[in-house]
C-alpha cells in the first residue's frame, strides 16, 4: 500500500486522544503528518516550561491551553486535519460522550488514576472502540525493554514498569518513542480494519 493509498484511507478516519502532554502532543503529530482525517483532542491543562524537554510546544506558547495551541501546531503541519478540541477535565461521563464516535483512542495522562479510570471506562462503555495506552516510558535509555502487549481491545505500550519520579524524569527521547509506538499501532488498527472491511464487501 503506498503513501497516496494510505492517507485516502486516513482521510475518513477519526482517532481520539485524551491528553495532550508528552505522549498525546507527539503522537497528535505523528498521526497528522501522516493524513489522519480527524482528531478529538483533550486537556485542560495549559503549557509549562518544565513540559518544553518533551511535549510539542515552544517558548512563545507558554501559559497558553495545550489543547488549543496543540491544534494551531497541527494546522502548520497539516491543514487538512480537522480539530476538534475539548478544554475539559475527562471523567468517565465526558471520556463516553467525546470519544464515542472515534475509531481509536489513544490514553495520553501521566496520572496513574487517570490513566485506570479511562481503561475502565472505554473497557466497560466502549468495548468496540480500540484503546492505546501508554504505560512506562521514564528516564533514558534501554530501548529493548520498550514492547507493546495486547489484551483484548486494549492495546498497552512502554515498559510497563518505569513510573515518573524527581529521580527517573519523563524525556523526550523515551517519551517520543512509546507516542509513536502509540501512533504507530492506531495506523495499523486503522488500516487492518480498512483491509477486513474491504474483503468482507467484496466477498
């Protein structure tokens, strides 16, 4: 399948991703580079310096809502993805009536609780929907140790033990990896479900 092919596809394609920090401003990215139709992004929180050494944001941005300058980062990039960005804190209500119609969610938080209560919530209330979480991507190196695991319809990426401390900080180069891992895996959910729905009508 080549690239023309791919972004045909994509086009018609809707991928949600709940946060928009280190793991959801990359992969927000990846994905449009790469012609993803629609993304539903969401956050309440607004842009740091200390986010500067791994998130997609820039000094001139700072204080400013990450949702919402995400989506301006993302128009210089690709101006045909459509944006649709929610400044809200996601509790189990608001993660079902946002993310309902996506093809894919992506968990993009660094809270523990967080990250627990969206799993729950998407495995209980939308079970169809594929969901993509990011789990152990702290500190530096050992790149072997990062792996995806699939239980279901939950898809889990990073090392799945290394959790954020003053000691072990969240950096670009691990954070970077396991968003597009992330990205990666959507685009090939999103193509193989393309693939099976295309075999189905032809047979």
């Amino acid at each position: 399948m080549n690239f023309a092919e791919i972004k045909k596809i994509l086009k018609c394609k809707k991928v949600g991703i709940a946060g928009c920090g280190g793991l959801g401003s990359n992969c927000a990215v990846a994905l449009a580079r790469i012609g993803i139709g629609k993304l539903v992004i969401v956050d309440f929180d607004v842009i740091e310096k200390s986010n500067l050494n791994r998130q997609h944001y820039y000094t001139n941005q700072l204080g400013q809502k990450k949702v919402f300058t995400l989506e301006e980062n993302i128009f210089f990039i690709n101006p045909h993805v459509k944006i649709e960005p929610h400044d809200v804190k996601l509790g189990p209500k608001e993660v079902v009536s946002i993310f309902k119609k996506c093809d894919v969610i992506i968990e993009a938080f660094d809270l523990a609780e967080m990250k627990q209560m969206i799993i729950e919530t998407v495995m209980t209330e939308l079970p169809d929907i594929p969901l993509i979480v990011g789990m152990g991507m702290a500190g530096y190196g050992d790149n072997e140790s990062i792996k995806m695991e699939q239980h279901g319809n939950l898809f889990i990426c990073g090392d799945m033990k290394t959790a954020i401390a003053e000691d072990i900080p969240p950096l670009a180069p691990r954070v970077g990896i396991v968003a597009h891992m992330q990205a990666n895996k959507a685009l090939e959910i999103l193509l193989k479900n393309t693939k099976n729905e295309n075999h189905t009508k032809q047979s």
